[in-house]
C-alpha cells in the first residue's frame, strides 16, 4: 500500500512491511528520476546549444538505466513487491471500499493533471497518465473488495489473483505494442492490460493479481496481524520504515520535487523551456 494514510490504524506496526514497502517506493522514485533524466533533452529547446558536459553524462546516464536488463528486470520485482504487501495490509483495513474510492478519486485527478500537462506543452512532456499505479492500486483494491463480498475465501482469492497474473503475463509474452491512439472501446483494453497507452501504466492483468494473491496468502502468514521477525526490528532499518510509513506523501510529491529540482539545476546552467 502508499503509507501511513492508506493504512488502517493498527495497534502496533508490523515493521518489517513498512521496510519492504519503504524499500520499493524508494526503488520507484530513483526509477522515476532515471526517466527525468532520460527526458531532459525534450524539455529544453536550448539543450543542443548549451551542451552542458556534466548535464550530458546525466542524461546519458538516464538513457542507460532505461534501456538495461536491471530496469526491466528489477521495475517489475519493486513493482510486485509493492503490490504484494498492499495486499496483506487489505486484510489490516477496516474500510477498503472507501480507501478504494478515495485512490480512485485521487488517480483521476492525476490524469486530468498529466494530460493537461501534456497537452500545455504541445507533447515535450510525457505525463500523461490514464491508468498508472493510483489507478491500479485503486481498481485493485475494490476489485480485491467485491471478491471478497461474493465469497470471503482464501483459496477462491488467490486462484483469481493467479489468474489475472497469469493472463497478464501472457499478454506481455505477446509483447502486443501500445495504442497509437486512445478511443473509448480501446479504454477497457488498455485498463485490463491487452495493450499500453500513456505514462506511468500498470493495468489490472497482471498487476491486480499481486494485491490478491497478497490478500490471500497475507491471512496465513499474519494470523494474528503481529510481525513475524520482531526480534530484527532494529534502528538500522529506521529510514526505510519511515519511507513505508510516508510511502502516499512521497508518491504524490517526489515527482514535482525531481522535475522542481532538475528544473532549478538546469535554468542556472542557461538551459530554457
């Protein structure tokens, strides 16, 4: 899950889920600041002219991770780990179906942001985002939500979790290309996850099937909802607890603090939009 604010509130903290989900977000904001880098060229028209030698290597540096085995490996492990444990802490919320709704209202908020974003800067800036990770994570949740309305059973939840993973998987064996262009039918293609469209995507298949499975397999490994490795509970681990703990509040605003930040380092080298 995204931190404190989409927790239940628990009597006492399972560190070690606030340690894995603190690591994945910290995991996605360096991967969201490699893309940054990787983009710089687009959002500068003087990048040619300036041709900053140390603003170069960056950017070269961003092309690189993008297009490495470790980006396209590891985004999808971070990603599913994530995913995984949002899952168990469904188990740990006393209302997710207004959790659900309030992440939707927020993921749509985002794209109307992104989109706007993007069509201000006549397509220099590649924000926009139709069905991204608040989408999924929202979508997710109610999805995981009404299966357990129909029927509360552990097995039933991780069959049907396994299933979206595996028919998410197939479609990625397809390697089926994005849309070019976006129409209302194509909408529900591109939300399941037949084929990509925009930034930041994360469809139902396969990724909705990581909050299920999670779901399921949470119930069994947290019975009581106590950690499982209290004696490891160390200052060491202090950091990435409380990335875990604020995952939601770094989500919303590491990206507008990278593109403040990139933005603010290259205005003084004499770079402009």
């Amino acid at each position: 899950m995204l931190g404190e604010h989409m927790d239940t509130k628990m009597t006492k903290r399972i560190w070690e889920l606030d340690f894995f989900r603190g690591f994945a977000i910290i995991m996605m904001v360096f991967d969201h600041l490699m893309f940054d880098l990787m983009l710089m060229p687009s959002w500068f028209s003087n990048y040619a002219q300036v041709d900053h030698e140390f603003i170069k290597s960056l950017h070269a540096l961003g092309v690189m991770y993008w297009n490495s085995d470790l980006r396209a490996g590891g985004h999808y492990v971070f990603v599913g780990l994530f995913l995984f444990i949002s899952g168990i802490s469904f188990n740990m919320s006393k209302n997710n179906f207004i959790r659900g709704l309030k992440f939707l209202i927020f993921a749509l908020l985002i794209s109307a942001v992104t989109i706007s974003a993007e069509i201000i800067s006549s397509g220099a800036m590649r924000f926009a985002t139709y069905f991204g990770i608040i989408h999924l994570y929202a979508v997710g949740t109610l999805l995981t939500y009404l299966i357990r309305k129909i029927w509360n059973n552990d097995i039933f939840m991780l069959v049907i979790g396994c299933a979206i993973l595996a028919i998410g998987l197939h479609f990625r064996i397809q390697n089926n290309p994005y849309y070019d262009r976006l129409t209302f039918g194509r909408f529900f293609l591109m939300m399941f996850g037949y084929r990509g469209f925009g930034a930041d995507y994360f469809p139902i298949a396969p990724f909705a099937g990581a909050i299920m499975i999670g779901s399921a397999l949470g119930r069994w490994m947290y019975p009581n909802k106590q950690s499982l490795l209290p004696g490891l509970a160390r200052k060491w681990s202090a950091p990435v607890n409380w990335a875990g703990r604020k995952a939601f509040v770094i989500f919303v605003l590491h990206q507008v603090v990278l593109f403040v930040v990139i933005l603010g380092v290259m205005y003084l080298l004499g770079y402009r939009i």
